[in-house]
C-alpha cells in the first residue's frame, strides 16, 4: 500500500538484477568461483589484480549467459568487453571489466504471470568485486576504525539484467524479480537466492503525475535483500518523491541505500557528483562473437520456461493463472499435467498440488501414483481428510497409495455404516440437532466434524451433508 | 631521395580545420580534476608545469583534427581475434600466506586497509 | 667513456653451440659475463638486480645436465638479461618504480618460461624508464643507465638497462619490451639488434603493461642471428594471452640466408626528411644501396598519415596506462603510504610512488578518456590508427618490407631533454607507427656518426612478415660499415679466450 494518492501519481520502476552465474571458475581466470569461506583462499594473479596478469574469458560463463539471453527473448549478438574505471579497495585492479556499448544481450522481455510483459534493455557479463569487512564502530562503514578486504568473490562471473521502467508498482516489482529468479533457475544459469546475495536487485524508482508522458527524476536504491524490502523500498521511495513534490520541493538525482531495519532509504551520494568511469573497449580481451551455431545449440537445448508451463499447466488442467503459478515454482506442472494424462480428474491433481504439495520431495511422486490417488477419491475410496494423508505418506515414503490406504485401513464406508453413525451423533446431540434442524447452518460443520471425530476421518464429508440433510425434513 | 620534407610538425596547423573539442586549450581547473581522478595530489607548481606540459601534447595531438575520419571504424586491437575463450576448470591458486606476506598491511588473512568512506567513487 | 669500437663478445649461437656441444661450460661463460658486470656495472647501471649466486647455480645446473647428456635447448648456457617489467617468480620486478620497489612475484612471466625451458641463464633484471614510459632511460626511480658507447650519453628507452647489459658484455641477449619503440630505439643508440615482433607473437603474460594493446616482448642482440634464435624461443601461441595469435609462429632461424633477391624495399618518403640528422640519412641511403646490391629493388613510397602516428599514440599508449596503472594503490602490494583513509592513502601512495612522466602519461590518459573528451582525442586517435594501418596495407601491395632511419638521431646527452616531455616523445617519431599498427620492425646497426655513435636502420614488415625482415636484416647486417656492431658470429670460434 501506498503512503500516497494512486489515482494522481504514477510510480515508474526500472530494475537492474546482477545475478552471479553458476560457473566453476572465475570470469577471467582458473580460481574457483566460490566465497563464503576462508578469505583470500580462492586467488591468483588475476583475482588479486597483480602487475602482468591477463584476464581470458570463461567459456562456460558466455554459455550461461546467452542460455539466459534467449530466455529473455533476447537478440544475442556481436559484444566487446570494457573498462571501468573506479577506485575502490574491493576492486582489485581498479577497473571493472564489463560490456558497456556492445553487450551481448539485448532487446528482450519477461512475461509476468498475470501476462504483463516488461521490457528487458540488455544482460550483459561483468566480474564482481570483493567484499571489505568494516571493522570497529559496530561495523558501519563511515565509523569504522579500519577495513579487512577478502578478493575471493572478485572476478567472480555476474550477468546484469537491466530492466527497462515498465513497472508500476512494488507487487509487479516483486513478480518481475521472482520470475527472473525463476528463469534464471530453469536454464541452471544462477541460483538465484536474493538473501544469500547470489541475485542483487537495484531499483530505479520515479514518479510522475498520471497522464504525463515525461519521466520523472529518478533514484537508485541499492541494498535490496529480499522481495519484501523491494516491495517496501519502492513504497517508501515513491512517497519520498511524491511529499517533496507536493512540497513543492525537487527530486535530486541519487544513489539511496534502503535500511530494512528503519525501513527507510539514505541518500549514498548525489549523481552530480558525476561518475566519470572512463569506459574504454579491455585491450587484453578480444571481441566476443557467438556464432549462430551456438545460438542454435543453446536454443535447442533450453528447457520449457516458465511463463510457457504456466500456459501449459493452465490449458492441460484448467488451473487457474495464480495456481498455475505457485505449482510451476514448486516445479509441479510435469507431475500435474502427466497425471492428467493418465486420466485424473485436473482440478483435484491441482488441488493437491496447491495445498497438499509444498514439501520440495513432491517432485519425486509418479505421475501413476497421483493419477491413482485421485482416482480412489473420486471413486470414494477415500475421503478427502483420508487423501490429504495418505498424499502426505506418499510424499514421505514415495509408496502407492493402495498401499498406504491398505496399511491405515481406509475403505469407504458402506452407506448403512455411516447412516448409523450420524444417528448416533444426532443423538448425542439433542439442542444442536433442534438449532440445525431451525435452520443454523453453521451447526453443518459441527456435526461433520462429530462424525469425522467418530469415524476416525474415514466418512466422506459430502455423503454425510447428504445423509444430516435428508434426517432434517 | 627526391622529395624532402621535415618530419611531423609542418603541416598548416589553421584551426579551422580542428575539431572544437580539441580547440579548447586544457585548464588548470581541467588538470586539477583530472588528477584527483587519478588519485594524484598535485602541488601548485607542479599544477602550474603539467598544465603547460599537457597542453602542449594535446596542441600536437590536436593535429588528428585534419584528417577525414568519416565512416572509420575505431582500430582497438592490431590483429581482430574473436571468440579467445577458456573452458571453465579450475588452475592454479596463489598461497594466501606468500601473497599476504607481500602485502603492506594484512590482518586475519585479509587485506588490512584504513578505513573507506563511502560508497566507490 | 667510449669503447673501442672493435671489441667483440661472444654471441648467443656461439655460446649455446659450444655448451650444448661439450666444448665450453656454462659456468665459464657465466663467469666470464659475471667478469665484465663486476668491472663497468657500478659506471653503467644496467640493472637493478643481479643474483650471482642463483644464476652460478644454474649455470652449474645446465653443465650437469649437458654432461649427462640432456639437450638442454637452443639457449644452452646463454646468459641472459631480464628487462624489470617482466615478470620472475621470486625475483624482485620494479619498473624501476618506487611503486613496485621490494615487490616480488610469484609466478614467471611466459618468455621467462621459455628461456628457461631453452637452457638459459637469468643474470639480471634491467634497468629502464619507469613502467616503460620515456626514451633515455633517465626516467628510473633507482637512477639512469649511461649509454657503454659513451658515457655521457644516454643508451635509449625505455629498455636502456637491457641494451647498455649487451653492449657492455654483461650478457648476449636481453630482452626488452617494445610499446613505441623502446627496444628499437636504444638498440640504436647502443649498436644492437632490437626486435619489436608481430603484435600477438609474443606472449604478453607476466609482462607488466603499459599499453596494452601496443606492447611487445622482444630481444636485443650484438647480430641478427641471436635475435632470431632468441625469437624462435619466445614466439607462439599462449592460451594465457587472450589477443597472442592461434596461428603457427615463424621460425625465422630457417630463413636467415634467403637473400633479397627480388624483394621489393619501400624507402619510406616521410620518414627521409629535415627532422632526421644527415648522418642519419646517409645510412639509411646506404644501407638501401646494400640491399640493391643484394639484388633487391629499392623505390620510394609514401605513407601519408605516418605523420599523425605521434599524435594518435600519445592519445592511446597513456589512455591505456592510465588504467593499467590504477592497480598501484598501496592495498594488494608494493608502496603504501599511510594515511587516515583508505581514500587518502591511496593518493598519497601514488603520489610519492609515481615519478613524473609517470603522472604526466597518467593525467593525458585520464584526461582523454574522461567524459567529454573521450571522442574527440581516445575515439579519434583509434580512427586515425585505423587510417594509418590502411596506409600501410596499401603500401605492401607494392613492396615487401619498408626501410626507414629508427631514430632521428644518434644517442644524446643525459639531462639534454629531460626537461622538455614533446621533444622527448619526437624521439619515437619512426618507431611509433609500427605498435600503431602491430607489424614487426626491427633495428639493425648500420654505421656510426662522427662521434663514433651507432646508428641504426629500421625494417619493417606486414603482419607476421618476421621472416622476409630477418632476411633483409641479414644482408644489412653483411654489409654493414666496420664497427657498427660490437659482436660478431666470428668471435667465440676464432677465439675461445673471447669470453
């Protein structure tokens, strides 16, 4: 929710996504693409940034990065590395090879599982830096007494995908990061976890009054750790704007850092104190071509992304977009449609999928298992408080759930059996009987829930509203 | 040899011909915010010595001004190469021990630095 | 100070010949080296580091070897001298700069590899400019080197440690490192052979850069044939060189007798004008005489735009610099200067750290890629380089190599243009276009002057054109004036006590 009137001011967003790509080795050289760990154990001439080191480009790395290209419906094309220059302790050679005029990426989109499309500017490789330690004055970094520097991280391979500021709001910020993060997960190129910093989000944030076509002054926020500080950063930061707007105040273009414990963003630096990084095309690397063979093997060999399960999921078993996409996160869709096709009933296959299925071992069921279970519900074998643990069962010990109804002795009930139950509770039940039969409809869940207390859960909910239904008249 | 002429510096210098960049003779002010850039302190009179010393190269190197260079592609690299790549295995690291030895300062297997104000600039 | 002219020492093919073959041992030779250093290195100061004890030791290391009858390499028992922007595991590596004073490496630069795959025998590393940048050698931070044809002159640069240690007998080879003339122009000014190969024929890994995408490894020697047989060694391919050449290397050994007949030589017009010293011309004339005698065919060609080299090169070697240069921060190694800051320490590190041409390349660098800027000198001056390329792609379709003066004059003074940076960088007017356009050149000794100073005569040649320049070199080299050259192929056969 916004601290600000929707109708009259438009926020517009703009991400930059640096994830780091799942390579064993360095961008630009042989040590291990690992940190965490001891510091300065992962390093060589290269990482450490010494006199005569050359930088040679990580195969693998260009691989990833047009695997996440393509997925991105990117143009793949011609790129050169380039130089930034900066100084900075982190930055071992003080400059950041990156791509800067010629990315290899560029002109592609994403598809929000509502159908959005968002605009994708370029993806292009960089190397990351390493991570300084603050140490004294509680660790802040404007206090500190001194600083430790780790190079492990430095040179590690990143793609950063910038966005382009089609979004409108935090919750489509927040689906745009998530179905990155799930893109980038499918095609292996990243693991995608935000916490852990292996994908960091910087958010580009504007506003302007609705109907204008002018951008307005936009901010950068960096520190972004989760989707929940994304969500609240962009809230703050758009109600930043729009106070001093109202205030008849100006926007100052800057790099903010959002505080999640405050809740607040800070002012890092202004923009005016231009950054001048002096970019010129890395002398010691060669242009980057990728031929079309290459292009096409990758194509090839991509997995069904996404947005396209999540059409698929929705057309095979008529789940509805949103179930659609929690099961194609849980990676659910094959198992789903799969049991479809063996001739389950689709919308309970997704019903357990949705509410039964969260536990990542879900992966492992077979599709004849699901297919079977659903069928002995609908064939009421089993009821739905029966089904719920018996597919928990399955999930745990991967049995079948003949097997496991077998073992727990769930049969369905013969219709004269559970007659006598609801009987037998009916007249246990003498003043909630009177008030039901008056027309308390909410006394319904009550004598089902005696009945499926008596029954151990074995009756079938339904056949016991029928059965209170017809004693009632 | 038949035809002689001096080497370099003879040709009609008219600015006219110079591009209106390169024109612009470089200031103090424009040293001064170079150097801190570069992250060297300069003391008045060197400020004084290397203005002078860089606008002379740059008057010289303004002479590129002449030249037509519509339609040249930019030459960053003598011999063009494309696609130099390595496969993605793992070589041969450096001991922390030996590298933190030549280090100026180091704490804890790290690089011990003062303390750094702010964000990279 | 001045030599006699007909000294001679022994070349590298005499003494790897003759170790290889049993008939000398390395530690002679050695020894024999160690001898001359100890008597003129405290007038020249070539190096700024020598370890005696490590090289006797491997020296002793080859003879063993040989006597057990190993092949040792083509460079068997060749001492051999480091410039000090290369690279050597364990052994200091300056650039002569405060910055890296003390800073040892911990790995080997490639063509220190393969020298010592090749049987040679590391005697020192050489004094130069600072980080390569200057023409006289005056720019080191430990002090110059004096030039051992005379002493009041300076020997060239930046690679002037490496080719004062050649002419004084310290060592046969050494190599520098060539980014717009820096072995070719003190190979000149000391009477030596000095190579600058094809861009990408020589790894540049473990060589500290300056210009990156001009820099080249490559030797200086008394005669043509040590430098190509120090060339065959160090050429190839370098999977840890993103920009060395797939292709196979020349072996230009091979090719040393092939003669100029029927080579086509470019006499290049706007190289032979008022800015070169007549003496200067007079060589070169003479030396393209030579050739036609040799039976090549001499013609006058034109490179319009070789004119404007000078400017697009003090625009692209200083704008790389400048970047390759910001690792020296006093964090990682070498220099710190403390301070309260990581900001301010870095500062005043390169501040004290840096010498002043250092600085000066530096702020021209930053200057020219800074925003604003970038277009009018870094953008234009890689269009100019691709003008000048064209010029000479155009030239070789009528000739095979170009012959032009390398210096416009013999060695000058110390101190005499320390002062004035233009008329320093004027220096490399001849040398500069061929890092422009990553084509091999060489000098080769040919004549002195009437002060008795060598003067050199540059070949040049297209792109992976080694083996033709070492040809005309050769026959240069045959007909070269008496006393052009300290060394001769003659020497170590005629007489062994010419060690």
């Amino acid at each position: 929710m916004s601290d600000f009137d929707e109708s009259e001011w438009e926020t517009v967003i703009g991400l930059e996504v640096h994830a780091e790509l799942a390579t064993r080795t360095k961008l630009f050289s042989s040590a291990p693409n690992e940190f965490g760990g001891e510091p300065n154990t992962n390093i060589d001439p290269v990482t450490l940034g010494l006199p005569g080191a050359l930088p040679v480009l990580n195969e693998q790395a260009v691989e990833l990065a047009i695997r996440v290209g393509l997925a991105l419906h990117c143009t793949v094309q011609r790129s050169i590395f380039a130089r930034k220059n900066y100084f900075y302790p982190d930055q071992a050679k003080n400059y950041q090879i990156s791509q800067f005029d010629l990315p290899i990426n560029i002109d592609g989109w994403i598809e929000l599982p509502d159908g959005k499309r968002i605009g994708i500017e370029r993806a292009h490789l960089e190397e990351d830096t390493g991570k300084s330690t603050h140490i004294g004055g509680g660790g802040r970094i404007h206090e500190a007494d001194y600083s430790l520097v780790d190079y492990n991280r430095c040179g590690v391979p990143l793609l950063e995908i910038v966005g382009r500021p089609d979004l409108r709001n935090g919750d489509d910020a927040k689906a745009y990061v998530s179905e990155l993060r799930a893109i980038l997960v499918a095609v292996g190129a990243s693991d995608g976890k935000m916490e852990e910093g292996s994908m960091r989000v910087d958010c580009n944030v504007s506003v302007r009054r609705r109907g204008e076509t002018e951008f307005g002054t936009r901010c950068e926020v960096k520190n972004i750790n989760s989707l929940r500080s994304l969500g609240r950063a962009i809230n703050y930061e758009a109600a930043r704007h729009v106070a001093l707007i109202e205030a008849g105040e100006k926007v100052e273009q800057q790099t903010r850092h959002w505080d999640e414990s405050e809740g607040r963003t800070h002012k890092l630096r202004s923009k005016e104190e231009a950054d001048d990084y002096r970019y010129f095309p890395e002398p010691d690397l060669v242009e980057l071509d990728p031929s079309a063979e290459w292009i096409e093997r990758v194509r090839s060999e991509l997995p069904s992304l996404p947005a396209q399960r999540r059409h698929d999921l929705v057309d095979r078993t008529g789940a509805t977009p949103a179930q659609a996409g929690l099961i194609v996160e849980r990676g659910l869709d094959a198992l789903c449609i799969a049991a479809v096709d063996l001739g389950a009933d689709g919308s309970r296959v997704v019903t357990h999928a949705e509410h039964n299925l969260a536990d990542p071992r879900a992966v492992d069921l077979t599709p004849e298992n699901l297919a079977k279970l659903t069928e002995m519900e609908t064939g009421g074998d089993l009821s739905a408080t029966q089904a719920k643990q018996v597919i928990a069962e399955m999930v745990e010990t991967g049995a079948s759930p003949v097997d496991i109804a077998k073992a727990h002795g769930f049969e369905a009930m013969d219709t004269d059996a559970l007659a006598t139950t609801v009987d037998e509770v009916i007249a246990a039940n003498p003043d909630e009987w009177q008030r039901y039969c008056d027309g308390d409809g909410k006394l319904t869940g009550f004598f089902v829930g005696q009945v499926m207390k008596a029954t151990k859960g074995q009756a079938d909910g339904k056949a016991v509203s029928a059965l209170l239904n017809a004693r009632k008249s | 040899m038949s035809k002689r002429r001096s080497v370099g510096r003879c040709r009609d210098r008219s600015a006219d011909s110079l591009g209106p960049e390169m024109n612009d003779r470089i200031s103090k002010d424009d040293v001064e915010k170079v150097a801190r850039l570069a992250l060297l302190h300069l003391e008045p009179s060197e400020l004084e010595t290397f203005t002078g010393q860089l606008a002379a190269i740059l008057d010289h190197a303004s002479d590129m001004g002449q030249l037509d260079l519509s339609g040249v592609e930019p030459m960053t690299q003598p011999v063009p190469l494309s696609n130099v790549m390595r496969a993605d295995e793992v070589g041969e690291l450096l001991d922390r021990g030996d590298v933190l030895a030549s280090a100026p300062c180091s704490e804890d297997g790290q690089f011990r630095v003062p303390p750094v104000l702010g964000e990279p600039s | 100070m001045t030599h006699d002219g007909a000294t001679t020492y022994p070349t590298a093919t005499a003494i790897a010949e003759a170790v290889a073959g049993g008939t000398l041992s390395a530690s002679a030779v050695l020894d024999a080296h160690l001898a001359r250093t100890a008597a003129s290195e405290g007038t020249i100061h070539a190096f700024n580091h020598t370890d005696d004890d490590a090289a006797r030791q491997r020296a002793n290391e080859i003879d063993a070897r040989v006597s057990a009858g190993e092949d040792v390499g083509p460079l068997a028992g060749v001492p051999i001298v480091i410039k000090d922007n290369i690279c050597t595991k364990g052994v200091p590596t300056t650039c002569s700069s405060r910055m890296l004073d003390g800073w040892i490496p911990p790995y080997d630069a490639t063509v220190v590899r393969k020298l010592a795959a090749a049987g040679a025998v590391t005697v020192g590393k050489a004094n130069m400019d600072e980080f390569a940048m200057g023409s006289s050698t005056e720019n080191s931070a430990f002090g110059p080197t004096l030039n051992p044809r005379d002493t009041t002159r300076v020997p060239g640069g930046s690679s002037g440690g490496s080719a004062a240690s050649v002419a004084a007998g310290f060592a046969p080879v050494a190599l520098g490192s060539d980014t717009g003339g820096s072995i070719r122009q003190p190979a000149a000014f000391c009477g030596l052979v000095g190579v600058k190969p094809t861009y990408g024929l020589v790894s540049r890994l473990g060589l500290i850069a300056f210009g990156s995408s001009l820099d080249q490894i490559g030797p200086l020697t008394h005669t043509v044939a040590d430098a190509a047989l120090v060339l065959d060694v160090i050429s190839g391919h370098d999977s840890g060189d993103s920009t060395s050449l797939p292709t196979p290397a020349p072996r230009v050994s091979a090719h040393l007798d092939d003669g100029v007949a029927g080579l086509r030589v470019g006499l290049v017009r706007e190289l032979m004008g008022d800015g070169i010293a007549p003496e200067v011309l007079a060589s070169v004339n003479q030396a393209a005489e030579a050739l036609v005698a040799a039976g090549a065919i001499v013609e006058e060609v034109s490179l319009p735009t070789i004119d404007y080299s000078l400017s697009a090169y003090y625009i692209i070697a200083p704008a790389e610099a400048s970047s390759n240069l910001s690792r020296y921060d006093g964090v990682r190694y070498g220099l710190r200067v403390d301070a309260p800051t990581t900001g301010e320490m870095m500062e005043r590190t390169r501040t004290q750290g840096f010498g002043d041409e250092v600085k000066r390349r530096i702020m021209l660098g930053t200057y020219a890629l800074s925003a604003g800027y970038y277009d009018a000198f870094y953008g234009t001056a890689q269009r100019v380089r691709a003008v000048i390329r064209g010029d000479f792609d155009a030239v070789y379709n009528n000739v095979d190599v170009l012959l032009t003066p390398t210096t416009p004059t013999t060695a000058f003074k110390l101190a005499e243009k320390v002062s004035d940076p233009m008329a320093m960088y004027m220096n490399d007017i001849c040398t500069i276009a061929s890092n422009l356009v990553g084509q091999p050149s060489m000098s080769v000794p040919f004549g002195l002057d009437s002060d008795g100073l060598p003067i050199g005569v540059q070949l040049m040649a297209p792109t992976l054109g080694e083996t033709t320049m070492f040809a005309a070199a050769a026959v240069l080299e045959a007909a070269q004036p008496l006393g052009s050259q300290l060394g001769s192929p003659r020497t170590l056969v005629a007489n062994e006590g010419g060690l």
